[in-house]
C-alpha cells in the first residue's frame, strides 16, 4: 500500500491571509460541548487544526470580525493572542473570539487578521535532508500573501439565538517546504459546517501515527494523541479510505509502512466509530 503523496490543497479562494504577534496567551482548550452554547445576541467564534507533522505553528491574532449584511464589520476581539495552532486537534478547540451582545443580522463573512510574524518548529519524525539539512529547528514562515483571512459563514443573530462558528486550521496545507531551510505560509482557515459529523478511533501498538482520511478528492490529516486516539470532523458525507502510517519504524521492517483501511462510510450528522486499530 502506497501512503498518498499530495492532498488536495482546500482552496483559500474565500482566504485571503496572514499572521501575527503580540503579548497575551490563551491556553484554554475547549471541548466540542461547547458547540450547542449559542446564547441568544451571543456571537462566539472557535479554532481547532487539521494537522500537519509538526510540533508547533505559533502564530498571533490581533484581530477577530463578522461582516454583518445590514451595519457592516463587527470586531468581536481586538486583544492580541498567541496561539501554538497544534495544540487543538483531535476534537478540541480554543474560543478566539466572544461577544455576548452582537448586532443583530444575517454574518456572511468572518475576517482573522494576524501579526505578519509566525514561526513552525519541527518534529524528530521530519527527514531533515528535506528542510535542507536541519532537524528540530525553530523556522521563520515567509508569509505569502495578506495578513487577514476571510472565512465564508452564514450565521443569523437576533433575540432568539446566537452564533457559534467553529474555524478549521489546515495546518498541513498551510505550509510548504521550499526544501532549503525555508518554508512558504499561506493560512488555509475553512469553517467546520457540522462538528458532529465525525470519524472516531484508536490506533494501538504504536506511540505515534498520522491519518489521512481521503475520498480520492478531499484529504483530511490528523495524527494520534498520547493514547493513541484520533478525531476527523466536518467532512463532507460519503465512503473513505483511512490511511495509517506510523511513525516508528518497526513495522516498517516488516515491509509495510503505511495500512489502508476502505469504505469507511461517513454519515452527516453521525460519528463513526473505527474502534481499535491493530497495524498488522
């Protein structure tokens, strides 16, 4: 079994980009309850990655805004806030962004802007001849592009209900290597459209692993936490193939370093349960 080589880059035609610097740090991870907390005026917006093998992406946002149709831009948060983007995978999240009394209106748009000033630090499982020698290195990210993405929602708030809007991260088709020590970024920052559609599971016998859930057009990446346990959400309905490679090299000499899993069938609204995962 041959471990896909390219995936499908998401486009950022709705992104426009960027990143960011500044002095206060918000570590709180929140949990996926919080996608049914939308208090009526309320407008709350939420951060989690799709991962890429790294260890860390740090990155500052100075600014969170809704573009609402009938007053125009709306600032949510104006503090800075430094985030390690990978620290929110597997199911978790962090709130960027809270006003408990928004204008009222239909929100087409949501706009992050970043402090033009980003950093990628890099992960023992990295073949250092490919980042043009250096491994466990700390890299300056060459921004390619705005320091503001623009996220397409479509979110109602009045009297009666509040928006929670969730924001994927795609760290993995963020970055590219230009193989010199160097790396280009271009943040590609999707909404989640529906959290609860999910595809759950633990890989077990190996310490570290990374996924790939692909359909032949879209691929989502995400890698294991400490348990061995991985969660993809958002994706679109229909039948996957799960592709598992795991970062040791045992199974490796066994002649077989990547394990494809087929017809994984993905249901809006429901998650599947892979269970346990034995790689053998």
């Amino acid at each position: 079994m041959t471990i896909m080589k390219k995936m499908k880059f998401f486009s950022a035609a709705l992104v426009s980009i960027a990143l960011v610097l500044g002095a206060c740090s918000k570590e709180d991870v929140k949990s996926n309850n919080n996608a049914q907390d939308n208090e009526p005026q309320s407008f709350k917006v939420r951060m989690t990655d799709n991962p890429g093998d790294y260890k860390a992406l740090d990155v500052q946002i100075t600014s969170v805004q809704a573009f609402n149709a009938q007053s125009g831009w709306v600032v949510l948060d104006s503090s800075v806030q430094s985030y390690n983007v990978l620290d929110y995978t597997n199911g978790s999240d962090v709130e960027i962004a809270y006003q408990e009394e928004a204008d009222s209106g239909n929100y087409t748009l949501l706009k992050i802007v970043f402090e033009p000033e980003a950093t990628l630090t890099l992960n023992e499982n990295f073949d250092s001849i490919a980042f043009g020698g250096i491994a466990n290195a700390v890299i300056n990210v060459d921004w390619r592009g705005s320091n503001e993405v623009l996220i397409e929602i479509n979110e109602n708030v009045n009297s009666e209900q509040g928006a929670n809007v969730l924001v994927d991260f795609d760290v993995a088709n963020s970055i590219e290597n230009n193989g010199d020590g160097s790396v280009d970024f271009t943040p590609v920052i999707n909404e989640v459209e529906n959290e609860s559609t999910r595809v759950e599971g633990q890989v077990v016998a190996t310490a570290n692993a990374m996924l790939m859930l692909t359909n032949g057009n879209d691929t989502l990446t995400s890698y294991v936490d400490a348990s061995g346990s991985f969660t993809f959400m958002g994706m679109q309905e229909g039948v996957y193939d799960l592709i598992v490679k795991p970062a040791t090299s045992e199974l490796e000499d066994q002649g077989q370093s990547t394990f494809t899993f087929s017809n994984v069938t993905v249901v809006e609204g429901q998650t599947t349960s892979m269970g346990q995962i034995e790689l053998q």
